[in-house]
C-alpha cells in the first residue's frame, strides 16, 4: 500500500476540562473519498480544523505526506487545499482577483493555473464580478477554486454540498470524485447528510461524541448484490395472495402495515419478483426498492443523538 | 522575504478594494479643504496691508502684552518693526505646516482601518483562509502591521498634497513659509521644512502608539468595533486621566504623561520631573508591550467556529 496522504495519530482535543476528540487514529490513502459523518456536535469541524492548523492539537499529531502539521507546518500544508465550514471569500472583490490574492500566498502559481482552475469550476463568465453578488452555489465553487490553485494532494471540504440545490450538488460530487479517481487526490468530505455520503464516498468514518465508532466500507458495485429492501404498495385483499407467492417461489416472508407489504430480497431476484406478481394479477400501485441505507446502520450504530 | 512582500501587497490589494478605505482619505481630503476655509476666513480680519502692517503688528503687541508680557511673539514683532521685515501672511508652505494639527485626524483613519484588518478576517471567515497557507501566523501579523504602517503613510501623504494644492489655491505661493522665532533670546529664521518635520513627527509618535494600540485589540479580541472604541477613547481621555493623578509618583510612568512630545518643545510638562529621554524609552516600552501582546494572542489562540 502507497504511503498514506493523511494520518491521524491518537488525535485529541481538550478544552477546559472537556475532551471534545478522545483519540482519532486513521489513515486517508490518495485517491480516496474518505466520508467524516456524524451528528452535530460529534467533533467534525474540530478534528477539520486541528487537520488544518486552525486549531491546536491537545494530544497527538496529524501527519500529511508524512510531515507533522505540528512541526512542519509549512511543509504539510502545502499539500493541502481546504473549505472550512462556508465558503466565505472577500466579497468586495471579484472572483479573479480572491484567486489571485491567494495564489500569491503560494509560490509557483501562475495566472494560466488561475485560468485553468476557473476554468474546471466552470466559473469563466463570472469571475470578474464581485463575490457579494455571487449565489451560493457559485461561492462553492469559488472555494473550491481557491482550494486547488496550488494542485493539493488533498483536499478537505467541510460541508461541501450545503446549501446547494440538487443539480449543485451532483456537480459537486461528481467532481470530487473525478478528482480522486483521475488525479488521486484524497479527499475528506465531511457531513451530515447520509445519502450524499453514501454517493459520494469510499469510506466513511462514523464520529459520536469525539469518538470513530466505526469505519464503513461503500460499496457502489452491483455484483455484491446487498439486500435491498422491497416495499409493495397493494390492496390489503391481496396481501395473503402475495405473501403466499413470495414465501413459495422465493423463500421471503414479507410484513404487512397497512397498505404496504415488506420484504427483503436480493437485487437479481428484483426482476422476476416483479413478473411473477404480475403475472399472478396480484394489483400493485407501487413497487419501491429501497437499499439497505447508510442511514439505517447510521442510526444503528449512532442510536439516539445526544450530545454530551 | 519575498513572501512577506507578497503578504503586504494581498494586504494593500485588500484595503484599497474596500470602499470604506476610500472614503476615509475622502474625508481625510474634505477636513483639509474644511480647514483651509476657515483659515482663509480668519486671515481676512487682520491682513497686513503694505502702508499699516507696522501699526498693525504694533497693535497685536498690546493685545499680547495685556495677556503676558513676557510672549515671545512681542519680541518678534518688535524685531521685524526694526528691520522691516514685513509678515508673509499664510502661503502654500505655511497652511502645509498648520495642517499639522489635523493628524489627530490622520490618527483617527489609521485606528480605524488598524482595528479592523484583523478583526475583519474573522468576522468575515476569511482568516480560515488566510490561516491554512504556508505562511505562518507570524508573518500574517507583521504583514498586517506592516500594511497599517503603510496606510498612515499613505494617508500622510494625501494629507501633505490635499494641504498643498488647497494652500495654493486659498493663500497663493507667496513665501516660502519660513518663520522667525526667539530661541534663546535671539531671533532665528527657522525654515518650514524644520518645522513641518519637527510638528509633524511628534505627532506621528502618537499616531505609531494609538493605531498599534488598536491592532493588539484587534488581534487578541477579533472584533474591529471593540479595538476603535477604546484606541479613540484612550488618546481622548488619557491626557484629562494623568492630570487627575499628577502627583502620585507612579504617574510618570503612564503612557498618556509621556505621549505628547510637544511638551519638551514648548516647555509646559505635564509631570515635572519627566525628561525627553524617559518619555522616548517609556513610549518605546509600551509600543514594543502592544506588539509583541498583539503577536502572541495571534499566533497562539485557536481559530473556532462563530
């Protein structure tokens, strides 16, 4: 395995008597999608920002390539280009000229990867009017922009899809993930929003309370076939017709409440399920296959969100 | 080193992009031109006309003496009747030197615009920009400082040509500013270089303190509106605070007894065993105490949330 892009070494953050991350060990690898999930209040910002150097480490070290954010700070944050929270940029400057303040904060940026970054986020009409009358989704991608003037190796988005509309949204994650996939970047994407994690991701860290609870690996492949969820929507009348059928040809028992019928089935039988309710004049009004979601382990492994 | 010029240039970049930057040198300029009009104003109730400037300056002396017959303006009257060295009158040269006191208006732009370059960046979030580049905090501090010095100096400069160009356009070229003064019993042709150098520097001492003043609270408490309030209030209120406690022995130590220069110059001290010296190395002290205060506080306290 290549060397990590990302280390986080027995992280901790204590303030006043209170521990806000108890212990964070983990290593991001380029080209990774690496999801930070967990309820508000769990530590996110604060793990992003000790990423960063914003905050100071109580105990611990965040290694990036290999150098300690801690000691070698100039070393390690090169590598990195960052989104903390909002997109927040100088709004009475235009959008070139934000970059362009940046960019000389870094040697070695030249006006042509000012273009090329404007360019990747789409930004080429608007990037001479002012920032204060940029929407938010444009402000997205200014930081963005911002965060990739200096080719990082990785990059930290905390929050990236907040506040966007839909098509914004899928933008973005299919950005960061031809980022990941074309120029190995690693990426850490943090949020709240569990179905855009699961999209987006190719592992995620559950964080409650400062603690890593569990790391999930997605899988966004058919062949693992999971166990999707199958919710029928059909006249109660027809219920023992069907629960009949689907315990003989498949072997499934499904639960009835109310209108709906429910069962779990793996993702290949989906189709013949579907001919054989037909078939047998079972009247269906909806068909709705519902994947076992994050958001179900999310809550499984989160229980009730409390924070301490 | 280039770095740090690249930080200074973002910084200037920054500040001149705001319009409030502009209209405080607007101001700045419309003061001048507010001030020259008055002077104009006041200069056309005694002019010293070619036949009566003697009677006039004759006149002016009895008004001195009835005050304090020992003013120096009574001996240097006298010396021009004697060798008939008629008053100049305001000119370009002369209005330049009295804009000298405006600078506490200069101070004013500078607290302003000095209280705000740090705590801006956080109240706008963009410090979590600034703060995750390869440039250490430090740097970012002294750039900032470094672009406050700067602005005074720019803004000094606005307010030597906005005193010129309306100086010339209310009194004329007419002299060359100079004027005569007694010093030590004799009288000297004192050039208005000298003088412009001289006023204009004791004041900028005040001005380097107070704005500095208000970039360490900008610095430690990240909020602009805290820092102007009390730089302004404590170069208003300081000096009426020492003359309440004059003559406790610890008074001398106090920043407002030592900041006015001016009082070696004219003589009127305000404690009476202060000497230029201990007032240099008392102003020095205090001015190294905000920075490296204001350094620290930024370099060490963490960048959290809102």
């Amino acid at each position: 395995m290549a060397e990590p892009a990302m280390q986080l070494i027995g992280l901790k953050k204590q303030i006043g008597s209170k521990l806000i991350v108890k212990g964070l060990d983990f290593d991001i690898q380029p080209g990774e999608v690496f999801g930070f999930l967990g309820p508000n209040g769990a530590g996110k910002t604060t793990t992003i920002r000790m990423m960063v150097g914003l905050i100071r480490i109580s105990e611990g070290d965040v290694r990036i390539q290999g150098k300690s954010i801690k000691t070698d700070y100039k070393e390690a944050i090169r590598h990195v280009g960052a989104i903390v929270e909002n997109p927040e940029l100088y709004g009475f400057m235009s959008g070139y000229k934000n970059l362009l303040v940046f960019s000389r904060m870094i040697p070695g940026i030249s006006r042509e990867r000012i273009d090329e970054v404007v360019k990747l986020v789409g930004l080429e009409k608007r990037i001479h009017q002012k920032v204060k009358r940029y929407s938010l989704g444009m402000r997205q991608r200014l930081g963005i922009a911002q965060a990739l003037l200096h080719n990082p190796s990785i990059l930290i988005l905390d929050e990236p899809t907040n506040g966007l509309d839909p098509s914004g949204i899928r933008e973005i994650r299919q950005y960061i993930r031809r980022l990941a996939e074309q120029e190995n970047v690693a990426v850490i994407v943090s949020s709240h929003l569990l179905s855009e994690m699961e999209l987006m991701c190719d592992r995620i860290g559950i964080l409650k309370n400062g603690e890593l609870i569990s790391i999930q690996q997605i899988q966004n492949t058919e062949e693992d076939a999971p166990t999707e969820v199958v919710q029928i929507d059909c006249p109660p009348s027809y219920h023992e017709k069907a629960q009949r059928l689907l315990q003989e040809r498949f072997g499934v028992t499904a639960m009835a409440s109310g209108e709906k019928l429910t069962f779990p089935i793996t993702r290949g039988e989906i189709p013949s399920i579907i001919k054989e309710l037909a078939v047998a004049d079972i009247e269906m009004h909806g068909f709705a296959v519902e994947r076992k979601t994050l958001e179900d382990k999310f809550l499984h492994v989160i229980g009730e969100n409390v924070i301490e | 080193m280039s770095n740090f010029f690249q930080l200074v240039r973002n910084e200037q970049t920054k500040l001149y992009s705001q319009l409030s930057t502009w209209i405080l040198l607007g101001i700045l300029v419309v003061i001048v031109l507010g001030f020259a009009i008055i002077m104009r104003t006041a200069e056309g109730i005694m002019p010293y006309e070619d036949e009566t400037w003697k009677q006039t300056l004759q006149e002016e002396n009895q008004m001195y003496a009835e005050i304090d017959p020992t003013d120096p303006n009574i001996a240097i009257n006298n010396y021009r009747i004697e060798n008939d060295l008629k008053p100049e009158g305001m000119s370009a040269w002369g209005f330049l030197y009295e804009s000298h006191y405006l600078t506490s208006v200069l101070s004013l732009i500078t607290i302003i615009v000095a209280g705000g370059i740090l705590a801006n960046e956080f109240r706008w979030g963009t410090i979590k920009l600034l703060l995750t580049r390869p440039a250490t905090r430090t740097k970012i501090f002294f750039a900032k400082y470094a672009s406050v010095l700067l602005f005074a100096l720019t803004a000094l400069i606005v307010l030597f040509i906005s005193a010129w160009l309306f100086g010339m356009i209310f009194f004329g070229l007419g002299g060359d500013g100079s004027v005569l003064q007694l010093k030590d019993g004799e009288i000297v042709d004192v050039s208005v270089w000298t003088r412009i150098a001289q006023d204009y520097g004791l004041q900028l001492v005040k001005l380097a303190v107070w704005s500095t003043f208000a970039f360490m609270i900008s610095a430690a408490f990240r909020n602009s509106a805290l820092a102007i309030g009390t730089a302004i209030f404590l170069m208003f209120a300081g000096i009426s605070v020492v003359s309440f406690i004059a003559d406790k022995p610890f008074a001398k130590y106090i920043l407002f007894a030592n900041l006015d220069l001016t009082q070696f110059t004219t003589g009127y001290k305000m404690i009476d065993d202060l000497t230029l010296t201990f007032a240099i190395v008392t102003i020095i002290v205090y001015y190294l105490i905000f920075l490296v205060v204001g350094w620290v506080l930024f370099a060490k306290r963490d960048v959290a949330g809102h």
